[in-house]
C-alpha cells in the first residue's frame, strides 16, 4: 500500500530533550516537506527536500533541522525542544516538486508535547 | 507575498442540506488553488484542485470549487452533505512560479448535523 508513515504518533517531552520524528514513503517520491498544525494557523511549512541532499526553508524553520539521505527518508530533528514546539506534525511527499502535476501525500501526524 | 485566507472557521448544516466553503486568496502572480480534507485523527488527501482550464473543479465525494478570477476567491460546495463529509477543509494556494511551495488557509470546521 502506498503511503507516508510517521513516527512516533504521539510523544510528551521535556524541554531540551533532542527528539526526531521518522518520515518514510514508499512511492519512490522525490519531494518531501514537513508541516506543523496549530489552531487558527493552518498548515505551516517547516522544511521541504526536493532530492536527496537537497533540503531548503520553509516558513517556519527556527528550532528545526532536517536530513534527507535517502530518497524514503525525511527525519525530523528537535535539538532542543521548547513548549512553543507543542504542534501537531504532518510530513507529506509528491513525486516532484511541480504542484502543478503532482498531489502531496500526507501521512498521519505526530501529536508533540513539548513540557 | 501570497496569503490564503478562510473567513468561517466553522460551519454547522444539517445533513443533506447544501454547503459552501468560501476561500479567498491574495497574490501578485497566477496561481494553482486546492483543497484538502481532514478527517479526525488522519492526514490530509486532496479533494480538488484548480491548474488551468474551466473555472469550474469537480473533486471527489461530490464536491465541486469554482475559480473566479475576479474575486480571487476558490470556494468549496456540495449540494446535499452526509454525516461521514464531518471534517476539517483546507484551502491552499500555490504560485506558479515556485509551485513547490504550498500556502494554507486556517481551516473550515464542517459539522454535519443529523
């Protein structure tokens, strides 16, 4: 089945404590981009790959970093989480980067609480 | 700078009554519109989008958006709504010139009401 998996679900921590939440696709999709949901807010995008080794800004990057190593892969890194990182966490995948052809697969979410 | 913006941030109708979700959007250039659904406690899938061509989208589960240029707007309608259509929907808009890019509206909270 194709789809986008994301790990860990759920995760409480504690402020400082570095955490990464695992994205993988099995679409053999080039691009990838991790988004947080807050009320109000929307979808707001934190990172985005458009290859391998190739990662770039989104609009909200502080706090954030991200590796894409391999094609399936796209972690995402709290080095040194803070209570205003407590968001819902979605990753999604397209197999380019052209909107204009593709549709952006979003997989479950990650509920972080960051105490 | 491009900017999506979803007046009503919930929207309560009986079932089998006729919806709109209105979304209006900012931006200098042309653009690619979409909308997506979220169902509680799952990701997004898309349901419409606009590329090019007739003003007028048809999605999946019945939805349809029209384009208007003029007004900049991308609203979302269904004429007759279901419990299961219960959900959030996201409007998002992408300039053509960097179409990696995706911009959200703040969501419409649809609750279908028995």
């Amino acid at each position: 089945e194709a789809q986008v998996t994301q790990n860990p679900r759920y995760l409480i921590t504690v402020t400082g404590k570095k955490l990464t939440v695992t994205c993988s696709q099995n679409m053999n999709h080039e691009y990838m981009s991790w988004y947080r949901q807050d009320p109000g807010l929307g979808l707001r995008q934190i990172y985005y790959s458009m290859n391998v080794e190739v990662t770039d800004k989104g609009d909200v990057p502080e706090g954030y970093k991200v590796s894409r190593k391999e094609k399936r892969n796209f972690p995402l890194i709290l080095e040194s989480p803070s209570p205003n990182q407590t968001s819902l966490y979605f990753c999604a995948s397209s197999l380019i980067g052209g909107l204009s052809t593709d549709t952006q697969y979003f997989g479950p979410g990650t509920r972080l609480t960051v105490l | 700078a491009q900017s999506v913006t979803q007046l009503d941030s919930q929207v309560p109708v009986f079932e089998e009554a006729p919806v709109e979700l209105r979304c209006n959007y900012s931006s200098s250039v042309s653009v690619y519109l979409f909308w997506y659904v979220q169902y509680p406690n799952q990701g997004l899938q898309l349901l419409l989008k606009y590329l090019s061509g007739s003003t007028l989208v048809k999605g999946i589960n019945g939805f349809e958006a029209e384009f208007n240029k003029s007004q900049t707007s991308f609203h979302l309608r269904k004429p007759s709504v279901h419990i299961s259509d219960t959900a959030e929907y996201f409007c998002a808009v992408s300039e053509m010139d960097s179409s990696y890019k995706l911009i959200f509206g703040s969501g419409t909270r649809l609750l279908v009401r028995p």
